[in-house]
C-alpha cells in the first residue's frame, strides 16, 4: 500500500472521531489544550491499536465483526449520546456546572465505539498483506491530530451556543451512530 492510500485511511478511519472530539470539548468548560492533547491521546491509541486488533485476528473473526461492527458502534454511540442529552438537560444555566474534563473511561469507550471501523480495516489489510504497523500508527498519529483541533474547536462552540452544546453534541454521536448503520444496512 503506498503512502496516498495509507494517509487516505487513516483520515478516513479519523473522521467520526473528530466529530465526537468537537462535542466532547464543547460540553466541557473552556478545556485548556491539555485537555485536548489527552483525549486526543486516549482516542489516538484506541483508535491505532484497534487495526492491529483486526489484523491479529484476520480471516478467523472478520466475517463476525463485520457482521456485528455497525450494531456495536450504534449501540455505543446511541447510549452516550443519550446521556449527554439527558446531562445537558438536566443542567443548569450556569456555566460553572461544565466538568473541566471527561473521566478516562468516558472517553475511552467513546473511542473504541469510533473507533470499530478500524478494526475491519486492520482485518482487511491482513488479507492483502499490507503494513498493519505503518497503517495502525498513521490512523492514530491522524486520529491524535483530528481529535485534538476537534476539542479545541468544541471550546469555540461551547462558548457560542452556551449549554446546548453538549445537547448538540449528544445529537451528534447519535447521528452518527445511525449514520454508520445506515451505511451497513442501507439501500447499496
């Protein structure tokens, strides 16, 4: 696989990850880039591991995760999403109330819900013996990148649209969550 196509997948395999990173950072309040950096971290390292994942386990469990990979996704997505609303709901109008940052675990289930996809990529690439280490570590370098200027640009949101950002951003992971399905289960 040559370098254009290896860049190609990992922006691919980092855009749902920047939409969500563009909620996460509105819902908090005012995330210094400290904040950024560690989700980006957290999310960069899922999302790099979890082709090396697919391609460890190949031929034997690609037809089953890609048969199930759009319901674990959407599942995923769809619950944190909901909880983001019901907490932007059940928020005040003070600004104070924002968390400074996301607990770890937070995040990192956030991640691996966005970061399946990958993991049939990693699958995939075992078939043609592509370089699982240079792609693995391209999607996570890009997914490190995009996550974090996507924290960054949810503070700018955050401040904009005030406590409707983590309502937005719960509609986000939602629409995307059906989004994924609808790509796997959708008219072809």
């Amino acid at each position: 696989m040559n370098f254009l196509a290896t860049a190609a997948i990992a922006l691919a395999m980092s855009t749902d990850a920047f939409a969500v990173a563009i909620g996460k950072g509105a819902a908090l309040q005012r995330p210094h880039l400290k904040e950024a950096l560690r989700t980006g971290i957290i999310f960069g390292v899922i999302e790099g591991l979890t082709p090396l994942v697919g391609w460890a386990l190949g031929h034997v469990a690609a037809p089953y995760v890609e048969a199930w990979d759009h319901w674990i996704a959407f599942t995923l997505l769809t619950v944190l999403g909901l909880r983001m609303i019901r907490e932007s709901l059940a928020a005040g109008d003070d600004d104070d109330e924002k968390p400074s940052k996301h607990s770890f675990w937070l995040l990192a289930i956030t991640g691996f819900a966005t970061s399946i996809d990958a993991m049939v990529v990693g699958a995939s690439l075992a078939l043609i013996d592509a370089n699982i280490f240079t792609t693995a570590g391209a999607i996570g370098l890009a997914t490190f990148v995009m996550v974090t200027l996507g924290v960054m640009l949810g503070r700018g949101l955050g401040r904009i649209v005030g406590k409707r950002a983590e309502l937005a951003g719960g509609l986000v992971l939602i629409a995307i969550g059906c989004i994924i399905l609808y790509e796997h289960i959708g008219p072809h």
